[in-house]
C-alpha cells in the first residue's frame, strides 16, 4: 500500500512472514532503500525518490512470489542483558500465571528472545520469547512514571524502557544496560532482528 511519496507498506499474514521479508530486504535492499521499518505483520520500505517506488514493489513482490524462504536463518550473536528480577510487579504476575515468583524468574531469563520491531519511543525493542507462551495484560491503572531500565510484560511481549515514562506494563524487573545512546553507532542497543538473552544478577 503507497505510504507518502517516497514509501511503501507491505502487510503480511503472520510476524513470521514479516520477519523473514524484513531480514530478506535487510540483506537485498531494493535500489536506492533508505529505510526499512518492521512493525507486529508489516514492513515499511521507504526509498530516495517517487521514480524509484515501482521498482521497490516489483522487487518485493518477486521475493513473496518465491514463498518467503529466501534466506538463511544463520547464527546470529547474542546480547546479554544483565537484569535483577526486582519488579514491582512480579508476584502478581506470577500469581497470574500460576506459579511461583522462582518459577516466573527462571522461565524469563530461560528465554531466547528476539526483537520484533522498535517502537513507542527511541530504543524500546518489541521482545517475543522462543518458549514463551504467556500473553500478560497491562495494568488496569498505568503508571505515571516508570523509571529507564525497567523489564517489563505485556501481550505476549518482553519490552525495556530506555528512558523514564509512563506506561501500563508489568514491571518485572531493572537492568543498568545503556538502551539508547545518541552518540553511539547504532545508538539503540535492541535492534529489530537482535537475539537478546537476560542474565540474572545480584541485587
């Protein structure tokens, strides 16, 4: 679907397919891609110039027409983020999902996660768990301020505040990790694609 002059919005059937597209267009851009926008089951393709737009389609569609399997799923490196399981929210979680704070602990930080896509505001990364099937709702009354580094639930999503602000997820835990950083390259340090695993630390 056209987006602006300049970009346009493919919608997929599933996160998988969108998945695969934006890894696929990540490594065999369209000519003259500037940016590439994944979202829950969409990706954005945003290019230089209106001229260059059915040329993106085209190579998109050629991709979809070869059935979504067009690159290997290789080893990727793993971000450790070092967290304290400290949240102000983790025994009613845990007592949501039945089981002890321990048990809640251990399934998170078991997890392999990968980042869906980035959102709500600069460096916060949509987390989906390999084994993880829980899909956690918000908090009937969001909070005004959550303060940076918080780990926190929400549908079937882990996602950390980089900075502070208010918001409704459940808060499980902190880390002292540096989220986004104007100055470094690049300056989020959850990018969309990134396999992230949380390592538990002393209080």
């Amino acid at each position: 679907m056209p987006a602006g002059r300049t970009a346009v919005l493919v919608e997929l059937d599933d996160a998988g397919q969108r998945r695969r597209l934006h890894r696929t267009l990540s490594e065999h851009p369209a000519v003259g891609t500037v940016d590439l926008v994944p979202a829950q089951t969409t990706v954005l393709i945003d290019v230089e110039s209106p001229d260059q737009l059915p040329a993106a389609v085209a190579h998109v569609q050629e991709f979809i027409a070869a059935g979504l399997d067009w690159v290997e799923q290789g080893a990727r490196e793993i971000v450790e983020v070092p967290v304290r399981y400290d949240g102000l929210d983790l025994s009613d979680v845990a007592e949501l999902l039945s089981m002890t704070t321990d048990e809640l602990v251990k399934r998170h930080s078991d997890q392999q996660w990968t980042v869906e896509f980035a959102g709500f505001m600069p460096g916060f990364g949509y987390m989906s768990g390999a084994d993880w099937p829980y899909r956690i709702p918000r908090r009937d009354s969001p909070r005004t301020r959550i303060p940076p580094g918080s780990i926190a639930l929400a549908d079937g999503f882990t996602g950390v505040y980089p900075q502070a602000s208010p918001g409704g997820w459940q808060i499980i835990g902190t880390t002292d990790a540096i989220l986004w950083d104007e100055k470094a390259d690049p300056p989020a340090l959850l990018l969309p694609g990134a396999v992230i695993r949380f390592e538990v630390v002393d209080s």
